[in-house]
C-alpha cells in the first residue's frame, strides 16, 4: 500500500511562491495517484478568503488552481477553523466548499493519521 | 533505516547546516540515504554560483562533496530551481539563459521524485518547512 503524505500549507498566497509551491506538491501526488491530503493552517487559510483579486498585484490566482484539486484526485482538503476565524474568516464561506473544517484536536488526529508530513 | 531528506531553505539558512549534519549522521549511523531532495529555497543550496566569504562556511561545496563522496542522488526540483535562476547548462540552453549554476552530481527533476523518495524511505526529514 502507498504510503499517505499530509501537505500542510502555512504562507499566505501572496506572500511569494510557497502557496504555489506547496500546491504543487500535492497536485504531483494526486496525478501519480497517491495519497495525498492537504491541510491550510495559519496564514494558509488566506489561500481561501473568497473573492480575491490576483490581477491587482499582478499574480496569477491560485484559487482556480485550487478547485482543480479534486478534479485531480485530491479529496482530503482540510483546513484549520481556528486559523480562519482568528484572521477573521468564516469557515463557512471558503472558496474551497469540499475542505472540511477542523478543530485544533481534529488536526492533531489528521496528522497522526499520515504516514509523512511537509509542511510548507 | 532509509531516509529521504527534503531541503526547503536557502543555504545561508541555520535549517540547510542541519540537514547536513543530519545526513553526516544518518549515513555515519549505517544508514541509508534514498533521496535528498532540494525545494523552494532549498535549490539554492546546489549552486554553484554562490561565494562565500573566505572564513565563513561554503554549504553548497560541502553538499557537492558530500553528495559526490557517498554517491547520493541528489534531486534539485526543476520547476523551483528555474524560477530561481539555478539552471544547470540543458536549462540554460533550453531557456536562452547565460548563467550556468548547476552541475554533476545535482540532478535537475521534477516533484515526482519527491514523490517517489516518499514512498521508497521509512522516513522522509524535512528541513527547512515552513
């Protein structure tokens, strides 16, 4: 059996490459079709922040990127509901609908769940 | 135990010292290295490009030392190595690029190499992470 490996994302989109980076990890995993999850944690949960305009600071938008997880057989998306509410985001209204929110206790299970871990 | 080792840091950073005295250690314990694996500012670390000051230490030499005595494999991702100018001379080429940075014993690949490190170790170490 693969083993499974946990991204964790941390950096802001637009903070430099690292959201992109992380990103493209996990999109790697899930085209060789391995296990691979990803979780936004800190100021990774800003990667989600709704209705961004990427143009304004002359970056591509990650967030079409994002969607595209699914599509390329990344399903277990999380992200950490302390980090978004104490940035001041509502972890209902996320741009990425099928990442499950997590309490700090749930995230401590998630990776303990997984064989490897990066974090980025 | 088999130990794929991920660099994500810049070699000046004290996270890039310790991934190498963590490999020194791990090899000089019996054990085996799969994979190091150079990422983000991590790709820094395999060029040679850099100079250090004359009293100061030269961490992308002694990578190329260490990597070159052990024959390891040593994967610089290609994607973030291009993005930060440390081109090897195919890249160069391919690119229209002067600048040559990268050389033998460092391997330009892609994250599928990473992947795969993973999957071949007992543990994958990351230096340098967020």
């Amino acid at each position: 059996m693969p083993r499974s490996l946990l991204i964790i994302s941390r950096q802001s989109p637009w903070s430099g490459p690292s959201a992109r980076e992380a990103l493209d990890v996990v999109l790697a995993g899930g085209a060789f079709d391995l296990p691979v999850g990803l979780l936004f944690l800190d100021d990774g949960v800003f990667q989600l922040a709704a209705k961004q305009d990427a143009r304004a600071l002359q970056q591509k938008d990650l967030s079409a990127n994002l969607q595209a997880l699914p599509m390329f057989g990344v399903e277990d998306l999380f992200v950490c509901g302390d980090s978004a509410a104490e940035r001041g985001l509502d972890p209902k209204v996320l741009s990425l609908e099928e990442a499950q929110v997590l309490s700090a206790g749930e995230i401590t299970a998630l990776i303990d769940r997984y064989d490897q871990v990066i974090t980025l | 135990m088999k130990f794929a080792i991920a660099l994500f840091s810049a070699a000046h950073a004290p996270s890039s010292r310790r991934a190498l005295l963590f490999a020194q250690a791990a090899l000089a314990g019996g054990h085996e290295i799969v994979r190091l694996f150079f990422y983000q500012d991590g790709v820094y670390n395999a060029s040679g490009s850099l100079v250090t000051p004359q009293d100061e230490l030269d961490l992308p030499r002694q990578w190329r030392s260490f990597v070159t005595e052990h024959r390891l494999d040593g994967v610089v991702c290609i994607a973030a190595a291009l993005r930060r100018g440390v081109l090897n001379a195919e890249e160069a080429g391919r690119y229209q690029r002067e600048a040559v940075a990268v050389a033998a014993p460092w391997e330009l690949s892609g994250l599928g190499q990473l992947h795969d490190a993973v999957q071949d170790a007992d543990r994958l170490i990351c230096f340098g992470g967020a």
